[in-house]
C-alpha cells in the first residue's frame, strides 16, 4: 500500500506501538532529529493513528495555507474529550458549523480589540503588584522566582478577565488553580493508550491511573466553574464595557434560549469556553515571559540594549502604559527572536480529506504536526539559527500573526490563536515594566553560561528549572 501511494518516507515502526517509542520526553526535539534523516514532510504511526509531520516553513505553508479549509481539525483524544466536555469548546472540538459558531463568538465577543482593552486596568494593577514585590526584594537584595511570579500574573489576569475577582475573592487558592492548570496540561501532553489503541487502551488507561487524573483534574475545575457562573446569575446583568468573560457567555446563553437556536447554548458551553481560556491563555503566556527573561539574563548585551530603548522612551513618567508598547521596536524584534527558539509546542491539526503536501500523499483522518520548533532552528531561513540575537528581524518583515510560515508561535490559518492579542498586551506590560524599574542580576556568583535552557519533558516546551534573578531599582523610575 505504501509504495502505490507515494506516502511520504518515515522511520520504521515496531508492531503494535509503531514509532511511539521515538518521541522521547521532548517530542519536538526528537522529531527535528528524525526529520534531518526522512525530510521535511515524514511519516510515522503512533499506536494505530497515521501521523505527517511537516518540518519546513514551506511545508507549514502548504498545510496552514494551501490546504488550511482540510486542515483546520482537531485529532479526538481521551483527555480533550473530557476536559472540553465532550467536545463544545472551540480549541479541541473538530471542525465543522458548531465550532464556526464557537469560535465566532471567541473573536467577535470574548477576544475582541474593545474587549482586550475592557482589562487593562486588570493588566496594570496586576503589574504593579509585581513591581512592588520585585521592589521589595530589590531593597533586601533577594532573588525573585520569575517562573512562579509569571505564572501567578499570567493566572489572575486570566482568572480576573474570566470571573470578575481574584482567585482569592472567589474562595479558591491560586496555587492550587495553577497546579490544577499544569495537571490538565500535564495529562493532555501524557501518553494516553486510548488515543493510540482502540478499545484495549481504555483498559490500560484505567490501570495506568490516567482516567482517574483526568477525571479528577475535571472534576475540581467543574466545581469552581458551577460556582462562579452561578455567583454571576445571582448577580444579574453587568453594565456594558464592565462585562467579564462568564458575563459574556450568560448573555449569549440568554440569546441562544430566547431565539431557539438549533445549536442551544448551555451552563456546560459556557465551562467548556473557561476551560479553553485557562488551558490555552496561562502557560503560554507565562512560558513567554520566563524564556525571554530567561535569553536576556544569558545575553548581557541584549537585556542592556532594550532597557535602554524604554528608558529613553519613557524617561521619567515612573512606569510604562499599554499605550507604550507598541513604540517599542527592540522590544518586539527580542520578543519575535524568544518565539523563535522557544515556541510553546507542536501544531496539532487532522486531515478532513485528501491532500497534497509536496507530492506526498496525505490520508483523511491522518494526525498533523506541525514543527514550528524546527522551522524556528531551520539553517535555510536562519543564519546562526542557535544564536540569540534579535537585530536579525531589523532587515525582514517577518512577524508572528501567522502570516510568516517562518515563525509560528501562534499557529496560522483558521484554527489559529485568536486569544494572541490578549497574551500579547499581558506579556508585553509585565516586560516593558520589570525592564524599566529594574536591572536584573544573577544570583549565587553564578555567570551568564550558567544559566540552564533545559526544557521541561512534555508537549509544552517550557524551563525546567525556575528563573531566579536579582532585581537593583534602576534609580530614575
Ligand atoms: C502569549 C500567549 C499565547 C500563545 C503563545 C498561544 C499559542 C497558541 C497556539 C500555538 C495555538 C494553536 C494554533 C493553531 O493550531 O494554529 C493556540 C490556540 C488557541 N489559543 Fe492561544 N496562545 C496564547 C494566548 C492565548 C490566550 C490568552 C487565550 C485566551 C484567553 C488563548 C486561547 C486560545 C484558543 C481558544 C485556541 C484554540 C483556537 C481554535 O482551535 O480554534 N490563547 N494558541
């Protein structure tokens, strides 16, 4: 069957669990391994799902682009289908008119420009807070757990943008939020038998513990979601522009009912949209900022480059507004450089139906992965593609929004990132702020070469150790 189809060339597989045993802890890593020896367009079987997976920005291009309309599905798995409750949310459910609708709402609705800038306030009194925490050790000399400051920012925006109050406020421990978070991402990126294995892997799974994880993982966010919408229809109706994200989605609820809507909406819709919000919106944002601290703290040179850029453009104004950012050329050009060495992870897309990348064929149902990770190393479009070095995006015009298949932290496509503008406007305060008020040390006598860039094992490229840095209170601000 191979050789009348001309699928492309790929690793043999062992019976049974085919090339599974390839992946290894950094999947990305292993499969930029393999794709140096099979090409950029490869084939491989993971258990009994036919799997593609492209390497290049063109290929990325013919998928994303060319075939985007056959491309823009979501693979089903045993953990996306329980966290997104049975597929009604818009990140995992497959394509077709429900998530059009779904997703219409995300960007019309939740993650529009006017409701993105409704939180600024939220941004801003979240960085000031660690402003001030950063003050406090900067006076006392301690260093600062960026990796665990970034997660709590990243989490109470979210959380606060979502539900209208703090975790505190809603009688939940933020550090319990934020492990049950990892967990949930944890388990998705977790080798689930019963996504490879028909029938005999639900069995493993329940032996394995991982249906239970899941399950309970589900059942705790269920709970905090079921007390937060039904604070919110005690409440009743929000004032326009002061709407939250569950004030939104009880709007839509109300309309679905009123009209009749052959797709009803319902308490699960609004839970299943939370939990894509939380899923997707947190780790990638606070993942963001630790590997770009991270680079600057490895790279003197840089950090001392864009802290001069906003130091002369904000002069003496004390802090930096939203409205600043975008004057922040270097900024943008160290931040496009971060993504590029450290995307958040793998595209996942499915094939709907028959398609064609580089003369190869590719099978309906066949899973999609896209390597941004090796298109962002890729020596062809890179020169020194393992340097840090942020001045190479002076001379091009390629960005991030999923227009350059070059650079892809936030997909592309109809499927792509459409909470980009919300991560970004978080990401871009937090670092604007901490590199205005602070030069950062490192701790410990320990030099610049020290600093660990090992990635954490998961589908998540995250760091594995935490970023500790001193902060010195840069005198003017
Ligand atoms: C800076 C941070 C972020 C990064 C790097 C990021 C990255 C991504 C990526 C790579 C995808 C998959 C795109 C594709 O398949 O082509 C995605 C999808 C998604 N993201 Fe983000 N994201 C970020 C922030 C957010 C935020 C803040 C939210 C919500 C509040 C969000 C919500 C979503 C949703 C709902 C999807 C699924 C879209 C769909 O399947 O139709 N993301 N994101």
């Amino acid at each position: 069957k191979r050789k009348s189809k001309h699928l492309p060339p790929g690793p043999p597989g062992l019976p049974i669990i085919g090339n599974l045993h390839q992946l290894g802890a950094l999947p990305h890593r292993s499969l930029w391994e393999l794709s140096q020896k099979y090409g950029p367009v490869m084939s491989l079987r993971l258990g009994c799902v036919p799997t593609v997976t492209v390497s290049t920005a063109e290929t990325a291009r013919e998928v994303l682009k060319t075939h985007d309309l056959y491309t823009c599905s979501r693979p089903v798995s045993a953990g996306t289908k329980k966290l997104s409750y049975n597929y009604i949310d818009v990140g995992f459910s497959p394509y077709g008119e429900y998530w059009r609708k779904m997703r219409k709402i995300c960007v019309l609705e939740l993650f529009s420009a006017r409701r993105v800038q409704s939180f600024h306030f939220i941004r801003e009194e979240e960085v000031a807070s660690l402003v001030d925490f950063a003050s406090k050790s900067a006076s006392s000399s301690t260093p600062v757990d960026l990796s665990e400051k970034f997660m709590s920012l990243t989490a109470n925006v979210i959380c606060r943008a979502a539900f209208g109050k703090s975790f505190k406020e809603r009688g939940f421990r933020h550090d319990r939020f934020q492990e049950v978070v990892h967990e949930c991402i944890d388990r998705l990126g977790s080798f689930s038998a019963a996504d490879f294995f028909p029938y005999v892997g639900r069995i493993i799974d329940r032996l394995s513990g991982l249906h239970a994880k899941i399950e309970r993982s589900f059942e705790e966010f269920d709970a905090f979601y079921e007390k937060a919408i039904d604070d919110h229809i005690k409440k009743g109706k929000e004032e326009p522009g002061h709407e939250d994200f569950i004030d939104v989605l009880l709007l839509e609820l109300g309309r679905s009912q009123a009209e009749a809507d052959p797709l009803p909406f319902s308490k699960d819709h609004i839970k299943a949209i939370l939990m894509d919000i939380f899923i997707g919106g947190v780790d990638t944002g606070t993942i963001t900022l630790i590997w770009t601290m991270t680079e600057l703290a490895r790279h003197p040179r840089v950090m001392r480059k864009v802290q001069e850029e906003i130091r002369t453009c904000i002069g003496d104004k004390g802090k930096v507004s939203e409205s600043d950012i975008e004057k922040l050329e270097y900024l943008r050009m160290v931040l496009k450089e971060t993504y590029r060495l450290h995307p958040t992870g793998l595209l996942i897309r499915e094939a709907m139906s028959k398609i064609n990348i580089s003369g190869y064929e590719i099978d309906p149902k066949t899973l999609i992965q896209i390597n941004v990770w090796a298109i962002g190393r890729d020596p062809e479009i890179w020169k020194n593609p393992d340097e840090f070095f942020p001045e190479r995006f002076m001379h091009n015009q390629i960005d991030f929004t999923g227009q350059n298949f070059e650079l892809l932290p936030f997909g592309a496509g109809r499927r792509g990132c459409p909470g980009m503008s919300m991560g970004l406007a978080t990401v871009g305060l937090a670092l604007a702020n901490l590199l205005y008020h602070f030069d950062w040390k490192l701790p410990y006598n320990m030099k610049e070469e020290d600093i660990s860039i090992e990635e954490a094992p998961g589908i998540i490229t995250s760091k594995k150790d935490p970023l500790l840095l001193v902060p010195v209170r840069y005198p003017h601000a």
